[in-house]
C-alpha cells in the first residue's frame, strides 16, 4: 500500500470517528501518523492537531445544520476550549515527549472507561 493511500486511509479513519462522535478523530490519527508515516512524537501531535482543525469545522457545520445546538450551552465550553488551546500550544515545546505520550495514554483510558460506565 502506497504512503499516499495509507494517509488517505487514516484521514477517512479520523473523519469517520470525529464525525460519528463529535470529536475523537485525533486518537484515531495520532498513533497512524506515528506508525505509518513514522512521525516523531512531537511532529505527530502538531499534525494531528492541525489536521482535526478543518475536520472538527465540517463536523461543527453538519451539526450546526442537523442538530441546532443552544449557542448559550455552547459558548462556554468554546471559550474554555480556546483558552486551553491556547495553554496547551504555549507550553507544548516544554513538555517531554515521554510526559504527552503517558498523558494522552491515560487520558484515553480515562475517556474510555468513563464512556462504558456513563449512564444515559
């Protein structure tokens, strides 16, 4: 399989999950482009951030269309969201790579067990 199919396989991959789960594509992502593009860890988490980016836009307009969220439910969370976007990318080059690769691990297991045990 060629690298250009293999990208193109793992973007699909990102897309599908991100827009099945209104987010989550770049835990699909960030573990092809290490494997399959053989990224070093810190370009790996810098591209995956800025492949989610345009993904999360075309999910955001589909829901916008579909779904209709209340703005007022959704503001808040945006501007937390930018604020730690922001916390986040100024201190991104001081954290180790061994840290983000621990942190991400435990926080997808956090987010997976949360999920089974969430009650609806």
């Amino acid at each position: 399989m060629t690298d250009r199919r293999k990208n193109q396989i793992a973007g699909a991959a990102g897309g599908l999950v991100n827009g099945l789960f209104g987010g989550g594509g770049g835990m699909v992502l960030l573990p092809l482009l290490t494997k399959w593009s053989k990224l070093e860890a810190r370009s790996a988490f810098a591209t995956c951030v800025a492949i989610i980016f345009p993904m999360c836009c075309v999910s955001t307009a589909v829901y916008l269309f579909q779904v209709r969220p209340s703005l007022g439910l959704v503001l808040p969370y945006l501007a937390g969201g930018v604020a730690g976007g922001l916390l986040g990318g100024m201190t991104f080059e001081k954290v180790p790579v061994k840290l983000l690769k621990v942190a991400f691990g435990l926080f997808l297991l956090y987010a997976g067990v949360r999920y089974l045990l969430w009650q609806s």
